[in-house]
C-alpha cells in the first residue's frame, strides 16, 4: 500500500495540476479552448428569472374537435353514409347511425390506411377510439393520439416562446421542454420579469372582423367586450384577416393624431382579402380583435389595397411596441399558464456569492486548524490533500461547465467537512495497529487495507443520497446533488492518491521513529 | 474505555419518548410547509427607509385581499419576507402589490427575490420529496442488506428513521420551515447516518469474527470505543463546517443547515444507541455472522 512508482506518481502531480488549472481558468483568461471553460453560476447566484409554463390544451383539443366534427360529416356524406345527431360534449363526440351503416362506420375508424383515423404503426394505435352501444357511437383522441396532439402543440408554443425572448433581447436564455404540455424558460440576468411574463401570457391571437349589427349573420355572431372593459359590440365570425397573414408589425408615432400606432404589413393572401374587404365594407366597422377583446373598432373610409395598415387604440409606446412584438412572433397555438416563478434580483445574487464563500473559507480555516490540532503533521497532509481536493473539485465542475447554485455552495462546504472522514479512518486504524505492531510500514499498509470496507460503504451510502437527490430534485438542489455527489469521487481520489503518497513519503522517512501518529 | 452500554436502555426508553413525541406533534401539530409544498408567494423586499417595518408591511398587505399573509423580518433590520396563499393564482398580482406599496412607501423598497409556486406544481414537489425521502431509505435498505446480515441492516434502518422522524419532530416543534432544501437536508442526514453507522457495524462485525467469548453486549461497547475518535473527529469537522454555512452562509441556507445539524447530532447519536442496541436485543452472535460467511 505504500509503494508508489515513479509512473504514478508523475500520474497523480499531471492529474492534479491539469485540475487545478482547470479551476483557475475560472479566475484567469486562458488562450486555450480547453482551459476557456467556467463554472455556470445558477440563477439563484447570478441573479434572473424561472418561469415554468404550462400549455392549456383544452382549447386545443375542443378545436380540434369541433374541426372533425366537419370531417366526419363530410366524409360520410360522400359515401352516402347519414351521420345523425352529431355533437360534442366533454372532449368526446356522439353521433348516431342507421342500422344498416353501423359496419360499415366502424371499418372506416378501424382501418389502417385511413385518412379520416390516422394509424401510428410505431406505436401500435389509431388517432382515434371509437365506442359503439348500439347505434350510437362516442369518438374521442386516444391516448396516443393526445399525446401526439400535446406534443405538437409544445412544439409550436416553445417556438413561439423563443421568438417572443428572443425578441426581447435577454442573455442566453435558456428554453427547454418539461414533460408533454410544459415549457421551462430560465431568464439570466433578467432584473424585471414582469415585461416578459406578461408576453409569454398572451395567446395573441389577432382576427380582423366587421362589427354587425344583423343576428342572422352566416358565419354566426358573438359579443365582445372592448380592451378597456366597458364597452360591447357584435362581431361576425366571419375572419378577414388574422395574425397568420401578418409579415410584419411596427410600433409607429402617427403625427397627424399625436398618438402611437401599430402598422402592420400583409402577405399577398392577406393583403387581396382586405382589400376586397375593404372595398365592400366602407362605412362598416371594422373590429380589430386580439385574444377576444376588442382593441379598437375604426370606420372603413376607403379602399385599402396596398396591403398595410395600422392599429390604433390608445396605445402608450411601450404597448404598441409590445403588441407590434407579439404579432412579429406569432400567435400561440394554446394558452400558456405560468405555474411556478423563481426571480432572484443581481444584488441577492452577489449577496449570496459573497455569504457563500465567506462560509467556505471559515468553514474550511476551521477544518484545517482542527485537523492540525489533532494529528499535527498528518493532519497537515490531510490539509493539504482537502486543498487539492477542493481544486480538483471545482476543477471537475469546471470541466463539465455545471452549475453552481447556492446550495451548491453548501455542498462544497459539507465535502470538506466530510472529507476528512476517510483520512481519519485510516489513521485511526493505523494507529491501532500501531499498538500491537513495531514495524511502521507495516502498521501504515494494514491501516490502509483494514480501513478499506467501511470508507468504500460509508461514501456509497452518501453517493446513493446524492444521485436520488439529482434524479428528484430541481433547480437549487440539483446543484446540491452535484457538488456532494462529485465531492465523494474527487475525495476518494485525494486520500488514496494525493494524501496516501505524502504518507507514504513521511512513513518511509520515518521508518524507525516510534510514536508516529 | 467509556462504557456506552451501561446506558443502553435508558437512551432506549430516551429515544422512543422521542419518537413518540416526534410522530404526535407530526400527526397534530404537522409541518409547517413553506409555498414550496404549499403553494402561494413569497416575496423578499428590501427597505431603504425606516418607515418600512413589520407592522407597516403587515397593514399594506393586509388591505390587499392576499388571503393569509405573513410578514418576518429576514436576517437584518431591513430584510422582510412576505408569504401568501395567492389562492386564485392571480397573474398580475406582483405588479399590483408593487403598484400598492408605491403609494404607500414611494420608491424606498426593492423586491430582492419572488417566487410564486401554484397548487399543482407544490403537490407534485410535494410527492415527488416523499418519494424522494422514501426511495433513499429503500435503497439504503437493500445496500445494506447486500453488505450485511439482516440485523444489522433492521438496526440502521431503525437508526435511519429515528433520525428523520425526531429531526422533523424538531421542526415541527418550533414551526421551522419545510422546503425543497430541508428535503435535500434530509437525504443528506440519511446518508450520513448510515455512513456512521456502517462504520460501527463494520467493526462490530470484524470482531465478532474476532473474538468468539466476548458476548454482544460487550462486543458492541468495544466496538463503539474503538471507532469513538474517528466519530468524534468526522462529527466534529462536519459540524464545524455546517456551523460556519449556518452562521456566515446567509439567510436563505439557514433552514437547510439547522436541519443538516440536527441530523448530524441525531445520526451520531443514534449510530451509538440505536443501531448498536438493535444488535444486543437480537442477540447476534459470532454464529450469525459465521452462518451469513458460509452462504457466501
């Protein structure tokens, strides 16, 4: 156990130098690429926003049925097959059929190579299920089928997320799935999340559609409230144009008013519809719809055939500029709800850089006084060896650029105090073995072996906490899980490298001297 | 030699009062649950003016119809920590406290961290804690079954829940704050624990391999001396170096390193008296080690 050769030795310096250098690359600028890498502070540290929004499908799925109910029809009709009275109700659709159809409906939604039910070979399910009691029958996505629809709307709405902060300029942000129906959005350096939550709250769905006062309307009315709460107009459902066919969107002064506006430009689809639109409707009004609110309902005075326009309605510039953003990045295909925010201000984050480190140093001054105390010159290779091993720790964090979170901190903390524990237990036993053996070497190599079973147990049972808390924790503590569960590996490799060579060193100078420990 | 064993049965008949009075508390005092668990707001406000007090805090949020609000200070004299319920999960609802507090205090505040938990993300932070906490002690279980006899993994495994029951009852005693890191917190008592109780029981083992006269009782005595320094000094310097995060790490790690202290006192505590006496009562002797040898 005391042996080391020339090779390993060399091993253990090259190996611990490459990770301290590693770590110091953290306070000093290195040219090379490798060296060029730190430690990610978490936002807890350096200050920003966590937004965990969930994706409303509700409205979705009701859409999405509400359009096949459509398609049924449709598709029935031309195989002269009567649907009777279809409907939806609790995200299921009921329809009934006559006797003589009912197979043949069935073999529609059981078929393969349908278009009206797609098959998802892969994972072994159709779109949809299909339920008959007698003629009856309840159509309803399956599981499969909700779970493809989910993850297409996620899809869709992080796309739009990221557009949407993108747009409003923040510092790596960072937008990930969670699950099928969730979107993490962790904001760095962002002091005021309020701007960007309340982006990320809206749908913006924009519809141009005329105010009508006729109730027999073709398409169907529908009352709306005005923006500001008070007023109410009916709307035809009848769509003119809508966000989709937006190519831009401009905050603007409009002079001649003295008040800001949105302008907006049209694709060539859009631009052709509001013009004929436009055309036939002077004198109508024409509501400006966002998210079921009315923004403003101006009078058509003339034709507009260039394919832009503007949005006025009261807007303060940091409205319109919001409102011109949104469109620019598109609607949302479903609501987004936030349902948890973590936001830490840049100064709480210094603040806690500070208490941290501050805690580290007098956390590890103490350590290393106490071990000194206690075992003299082989408390001072266990202090040697923590400060290498608090190294070759940041070091590995370093390495693999992981996040350090406040509890990430304490964790570092905990190691160095846990650390000493293995070099304790060894030299405990060694100094047992002391009591019945003279020779020094020997007492020193069965220390080491002796000792060997409970160091390997008590840091697994550490190590099995530690992945558990990485598997099931969030944020915050998952820096924790880091710091503890590395923390065990550079430790195990400091007291059976670094500090056994140094004992090693001392005890074969030392060869005869009684009294050793 | 300290004669640990003396004192068997009354740190027995100690700890299961503890329990006892642990679980009771738990069942009817329960936890008090930060908004992690709960759900709600918290928000951390900083005062620049000495206007800004508990009391005047207390009034201004009150008038907001918050549902159940609280106001501490939060480590120095101008630090405060507001909690509500924010039960209709309101969207706006940090914009309009700030409108609110503006009328009141002017610009003289800072809102130096917000965090808004909704009632089905804290059920499942919730569940996904206990199941955390849960999977940690089955997984020791089966570890330590795998390394050892069965009596002894039954005597860690006691040591273990003694150990999480009495460091919640604590908490539960004097209301201290349940939140994701006091979670954290517990895994790590956990690990701990076990940690020095497999140090024990490696011993116990070795020389109940060792000497086939010396009966358990004795055995386990000589076994806790011989390892006492090596506790002592790991308990020690992990305690120093919570002491130091409880003491300099800042208010917010305060909770997490009162309980990893506690813990560490308990695990110590229990790797002697607990674990070691489950041993003694059933009756392990060289047999049973011998026999668990033979298998293998």
């Amino acid at each position: 156990m005391l042996y080391f050769s020339k090779l390993r030795i060399l091993f253990i310096t090259l190996f611990s130098v490459l990770f301290i250098l590693i770590a110091s690359s953290n306070v000093f600028k290195f040219d090379d690429s490798f060296f060029d890498k730190k430690i990610n502070l978490g936002l807890d540290l350096q200050g920003g926003s966590y937004l965990l929004l969930e994706i409303d499908n509700e409205p979705v799925i009701e859409q999405k049925l509400q359009n096949l109910t459509t398609t049924i029809r449709n598709f029935f009709k031309e195989k002269n097959i009567k649907i009777n009275n279809i409907k939806i109700d609790n995200q299921n659709i009921f329809f009934n059929v006559t006797d003589n159809d009912k197979q043949s409906v069935l073999d529609v939604f059981q078929d393969e190579n349908s278009d009206l039910n797609p098959y998802y070979p892969r994972f072994k399910s159709h779109q949809l299920e299909i339920e008959d009691t007698g003629l009856n029958f309840k159509v309803s996505f399956s599981r499969q089928g909700l779970i493809k629809l989910k993850t297409s709307s996620q899809d869709q709405a992080i796309e739009i997320v990221r557009r949407r902060v993108d747009e409003v300029g923040t510092n790596e942000p960072n937008i990930l799935k969670r699950g099928n129906n969730r979107i993490l959005v962790e904001l760095p350096g962002l002091d005021d999340p309020m701007r960007i939550k309340s982006l990320l709250g809206k749908t913006a769905n924009l519809t141009f559609r005329f105010v009508t006062n006729d109730e027999n309307d073709r398409f169907g009315v529908e009352k709306l409230k005005f923006e500001n709460g008070l007023e109410e107009a009916t709307v035809s459902k009848r769509i003119i144009i809508s966000g989709e066919n937006l190519l831009d969107a401009q905050p603007k002064m409009d002079t001649q008013a003295n008040q800001t506006i949105v302008s907006f430009t049209l694709d060539r689809v859009g631009a052709k519809r509001f013009g004929k639109a436009t055309s036939t409707g002077i004198g109508k009004q024409l509501a400006i719809v966002l998210d079921g609110k009315i923004i403003s309902a101006p009078v058509v005075r003339d034709t507009i055939a260039s394919g832009s326009g503007q949005i006025s309605g009261g807007f303060t510039f940091q409205t319109a500029t919001d409102l011109a953003l949104l469109l620019r990045s598109g609607a949302l295909p479903a609501p987004l709800e936030i349902i948890e925010e973590r936001t830490v201000g840049p100064d709480l984050g210094q603040d806690s850089i500070n208490a941290g480190m501050i805690a580290l140093a007098i956390g590890f001054m103490l350590v290393i006084i106490f071990m000194f105390v206690k075992y003299k010159i082989f408390g001072l290779i266990t202090n040697v060896t923590l400060i290498v091993n608090l190294f070759i720790l940041l070091g590995v964090l370093t390495l693999f650029e992981a996040t350090l979170t406040l509890p990430g901190i304490a964790g570092i903390i905990l190691t160095v105090g846990m650390a000493v524990d293995a070099n304790v237990l060894i030299f405990e036993r060694i100094k047992e073995e002391l009591k019945d053996e003279t020779n020094n070497i020997l007492a020193f190599d069965g220390g080491y072996t002796k000792s060997r079973t409970a160091i390997l147990d008590a840091n697994i049972t550490t190590l099995l906490a530690a992945i558990i808390l990485f598997f099931m924790g969030s944020g915050p503590v998952k820096g924790f899980a880091v710091t503890l569960g590395v923390g065990i590996f550079t430790t195990l490799f400091s007291v059976y490298f670094i500090a056994r060579l140094f004992t090693s060193i001392y005890v074969s100078r030392n060869k005869d001297k009684e009294k050793l420990i | 030699m300290i004669a640990f064993n003396k004192y068997y049965n009354h740190f027995n008949l100690l700890s299961s009062v503890l329990i006892v009075v642990s679980l009771l508390l738990l069942i009817f005092k329960g936890l008090n649950f930060g908004i992690d668990f709960k759900g709600g707001t918290l928000i951390e406000l900083r005062a620049s003016d000495s206007k800004i007090n508990v009391s005047s805090l207390r009034d201004r949020f009150n008038q907001m119809d918050l549902g159940d609000v609280s106001v501490k200070k939060f480590g120095n004299d101008t630090d405060f920590l507001v909690k509500f319920e924010n039960k209709d999960n309101k969207k706006n609802i940090i914009e309009e406290i700030k409108t609110n507090l503006d009328k009141s205090f002017g610009n003289n505040y800072d809102f130096r961290r917000v965090e808004n938990v909704g009632p089905k993300v804290s059920a499942e932070l919730l569940k996904s804690g206990v199941i955390a906490i849960s999977l940690s002690l089955a997984l020791m279980l089966i570890y330590i079954w795998i390394r050892f006899e069965w009596q002894f993994s039954l005597g860690a495994i006691l040591a273990l829940f003694h150990d999480v029951i009495v460091t919640l009852g604590v908490f539960s005693l004097f209301s201290l704050e349940i939140n994701l890191s006091i979670i954290a917190a517990v895994l790590t008592i956990v690990g701990y624990s076990m940690n020095d109780t497999v140090v024990i029981f490696d011993r116990v083992r070795e020389n109940l391999r060792k000497y086939s006269d010396i009966k358990i009782f004795e055995l386990t005595n000589i076994s806790i001396n011989e390892t006492l320094s090596r506790t002592i000094i790991t308990s020690a310097t992990t305690l120093l170096a919570l002491l130091a995060i409880y003491f300099f790490g800042g208010e917010i790690l305060k909770g997490f390193s009162l309980a990893m202290i506690l813990g560490v006192v308990f695990g110590t505590y229990s790797s002697i008296y607990i674990a070691n006496t489950v041993l003694v009562r059933l009756r392990v002797s060289q047999k049973t080690v011998l026999r668990e040898d033979e298998k293998k």
